[in-house]
C-alpha cells in the first residue's frame, strides 16, 4: 500500500470514529474551562492559570477528522458558532469573575504565566477573529506581573500578520506552542495524521515567530519500548534541522512532559529538578535504558 492510499485509509477511519461522537450543546459566552497549576518557569516554581475559551473547533478537525490523539473538538459548540462578541464576553467573565459559580478571589497578576488556548488555532481566523485575539491581549497587557503568555497553533498560520495583531498590543514574552508530533513524516502522517508533510513549514513558522521576538514550543510525541524503538527519532527530534534552534544551554534539552506512563529512572543522567516531576533535564550522556517502556508527550523549547 503506498502512503495516499494508507492516508485516506487512516482518515476513512478516524471519521468513522469521530462520527461516534455525541454532540454537546455549549453556551457559547461561557469559558470551556480556568485551572491553575504548578509550572517550572525560569529556574523557579510558579502557579499557572490556563484560560480555555469555547471555540468554533479546529479546521483541521472539521475538514479531515484532525489528528488522531486529538480530542478537543468535542469541546466546541458543533451546531453553534463563537462570534467575536462571544470571545470577548468569555474573556470579559474571567476578568470580571462571573466564570466562577462562587465568590473568587481571582487576580491575573498572580501569575507569571498565562495559557490561553481555544481548542484549535489561535492563529487561525476562521477559529477565532483577529479582532477577539486582539482584545484579549490587549487587555492582557494590563496585568504587568504577566510574564509570559502562551497560545496554540498549528504551524500554517503562524504569519507576520497573524503575530503583529497580538505582539503590537502586548509588550511581555509570547510563546506560540506548535504540534510537530513527530520528525519522521509518515509517522506524523500516518500515526497522527497531522496534515502536514513537509518540515519546512514547521521552520518557517519558527523562523517568523523568532523575527518578531516570540517564543516557540514544539509538541513532539515519543513512544520508548522495550528494543529501543523511536531511539532514533529522539535524538533526531532534538538535534535535527528544525530543533537546532533550540535556544538552551549547548549540553543540557529541557523537556517538559505532560504525562508519563511508567515509572521514571532518575540514574543514568535523567533526574528530575522538581518534586511533581513536570520538568526533567536530559543531559548529554543520558542512558537511553533509563527511559524505555515510556510513552512520552513533550515540550521542546525552540
């Protein structure tokens, strides 16, 4: 079988799963979700908050069936659509309070780092315009003890436009958080259905955010098994011609995961630098056998 015809087999499938869904109404002036976590930022622990916002659903998802480890389009309003005035109204209500069922005591300058994600594509006009993005991050720049604010993309619409609508209104780090899922095209394409081939669009989007002094994360899935499989794509993953603009000390890749399945090996050169385990350093002489039999989600900062 050549690779369209194992593509369109993929895809026949994952629409076939996703009409299985059930669907959900949403009151589209309420936000999809608020948590507060802990998150390892600049050398120190910090409270997080990630601001969810209930959105018109990823495009990728409405087109093809979006990727395959992907879930968040059951959270949009299928038979609905989110209006410019509905995402401010959402934001409106985090700002305000009237989110919260009960009296909080609920202050952005709380936390250094703010997440603002929308289920899809911040960048993507047709998911959210660029009036509302403009409006949440100017008021955003309100709220000066916010050191860094991140969003979501996929890697096409990651434009000078796109960017200049949010970085002219904002004056603190943008992070723009990017799927790449893997560096190996038909794993990417076959196991995640991504929708996206070829890598250099995956650099230009990082170059354009770099132009403009933004930040980017790159989504990269792992899987480790018992002979070592995907070894490979790792070191690729950290040393290849997109993630050579990893902007880390030369001998030490932060990674932060999202979730582990299996236990972690501290020996080796792999240990963890907080207690919860939400960041772990891999170092240069990193004993691969330390880290098998585990699937792993991680965040490589570019």
């Amino acid at each position: 079988m050549n690779i369209e015809k194992a593509k369109a087999l993929v895809e026949k499938k994952i629409n076939e799963l996703r009409k299985k869904t059930p669907i959900i109404e949403y009151d589209c002036k309420k936000l999809a979700e608020v948590e507060i976590n802990k998150f390892f930022y600049d050398g120190r622990m910090i409270d997080r908050v990630m601001i969810v916002l209930r959105s018109n659903g990823c495009e990728h998802y409405k087109k093809t069936g979006g990727c395959s480890m992907c879930s968040h389009f059951n959270g949009t309003p299928i038979n609905g659509v989110v209006t410019t005035e509905n995402y401010i109204k959402q934001w409106d209500s985090i700002i305000g309070g009237s989110q919260f069922e009960t009296y909080v005591d609920f202050n952005l300058n709380d936390y250094p780092v703010v997440c603002i994600y929308n289920l899809g594509s911040f960048f993507n006009e047709n998911e959210i315009s660029k009036e509302a993005a403009r409006y949440i991050f100017s008021n955003l720049n309100n709220y000066k003890n916010v050191e860094k604010a991140i969003v979501e993309s996929r890697a096409e619409y990651v434009t000078d436009d796109a960017i200049s609508n949010i970085k002219s209104v904002y004056d603190n780090i943008i992070e723009v958080g990017i799927g790449v899922e893997s560096t190996n095209m038909t794993i990417r394409e076959l196991c995640h259905h991504k929708g996206i081939e070829d890598m250099s669009i995956y650099k230009k989007a990082v170059d354009t955010l770099h132009v403009h002094g933004c930040k980017a994360l790159a989504y990269v899935v792992l899987q480790f098994d018992a002979h070592g499989d995907y070894l490979g794509e790792f070191e690729e993953c950290l040393h290849g011609s997109v993630m050579k603009r990893i902007n880390m000390l030369p001998n030490v890749k932060k990674i932060v995961h999202c979730g582990l399945r299996g236990n972690l090996n501290t020996g080796g050169g792999l240990r963890e630098s907080v207690e919860n385990g939400n960041v772990i350093i891999l170092k240069e002489d990193l004993n691969y056998d330390a880290i098998k039999k585990i699937l792993m989600k991680a965040i490589m900062y570019i």
